[in-house]
C-alpha cells in the first residue's frame, strides 16, 4: 500500500493547491504537518499557476491499493 501525504493550500486566485510527499514517517505528526505548512505560507517558496500560496487549507494522508487483474 502506497502512503501520501497531502498538504492543501490556497493560493492568490482562491484556488486549492496540493504538495504531496510520497511515504511519509508515520506516525504523522500534525504538528510536524502544520508547522511546515505555515513555514511554506510564510516563505513563498512555491508559487503557483494561481499565484503565490497565501493560507494552509488542510492536510491528509492518503492510502492507495493496487490490484493487477490477471488476464
């Protein structure tokens, strides 16, 4: 099972933006996640087709399954 996870932000235009990082340490630690995420509001560090982001939206971790269907 792979593991994401997501951190949601809003940007200039209002939209939702979405940085993921793949096989995150788990447990979480929201405050971990939160303290980052107001570390890349603060510094502008990416920006966006919709601009700079501008405010943490919210952030989840995200569990995928694959199963090859034989033929």
């Amino acid at each position: 099972m792979a593991k994401t996870l997501e951190m949601q932000f809003k940007n200039e235009d209002g939209k939702t933006t979405t940085i993921s990082i793949e096989n995150p340490i788990e447990p979480v630690d929201a405050g971990a996640v939160s303290a980052a995420m107001d570390l890349i509001v603060s510094t502008n560090v990416f920006l966006t087709p919709g601009g700079a982001i501008v405010e943490k939206k919210g952030a989840r971790v995200v569990e995928r399954n694959v199963a090859t269907v034989e033929m």
